[in-house]
C-alpha cells in the first residue's frame, strides 16, 4: 500500500491539520491504510482522523467525531471523479472551538491532497 501524508498543512488557534490517502479498492483496504496510518502514535493520538473514499462506485466516509466532516471529503472526491482512493483528514485539537472554520479546514486539507495526487 501506498500512503501519502502531507503534515502540518494548517494551523488555526492551536488546531493542527494534515491530510493523508492512498489507493483502496474495497473498505477493508481503505480501513488498512488508516490502521497503517494510526501505527504512527503522532496519528493514533489525533483527536479526529476523519476519511471518505468512493469504492467501486459506493460512497463511504466516517466523521471519527468530527461531525458532517466525512461528508465534505466525499462529495470533494465525487466533484474531483476520485475513486478507489482514501482520503483522511486529521485533527489535533488545540483546545478553542473553531466552530465553522473547522469545515473550511477540512475542504482546504482535502484540496491539498487533490492538487498533490491529480496534479
């Protein structure tokens, strides 16, 4: 498996962001790419590792209690026509609520990786 992570890509108010993937062609291969993520402490102790991925035409994400977050990481990958492929956004929380910049954060982290893997 190949997973790509582009680290420490947003700060905001003590929030830290980063956004990894790879390709996956059924959830158990997008689920491995997490786990093998989460082998890194600094990722399993993230407050959220939000993902999405389209597989074999089918829609899945988990908000990792990040709520509505899942969501804005598929319909980006539905517009981008990015399939068989895991994106993962990951939170640090820095300890102040970010409200709605949180989700800007999470389309600005997800159209970093798209401009990293579609070129």
């Amino acid at each position: 498996m190949t997973l790509r992570i582009f680290d420490k890509i947003i700060s905001d108010r003590g929030s830290r962001y980063a956004v990894s993937g790879g390709p996956a062609r059924d959830r158990t291969e997008a689920e491995a790419l997490i786990s093998e993520l989460k082998r890194n402490k600094k990722f399993a102790k993230a407050t959220h590792n939000t993902w999405a991925a389209i597989l074999s035409g089918e829609g899945v994400k988990d908000d990792d209690g990040e709520s509505g977050a899942g969501q804005i990481i598929l319909q980006m990958l539905e517009r981008a026509g990015l399939t068989d492929h895991v994106v993962v956004v990951t939170r640090w929380y820095g300890g102040k609520h970010l409200g709605g910049d949180r989700f800007r954060h999470v389309v600005d982290a997800t159209r970093h990786y798209l401009a990293e893997v579609q070129g």
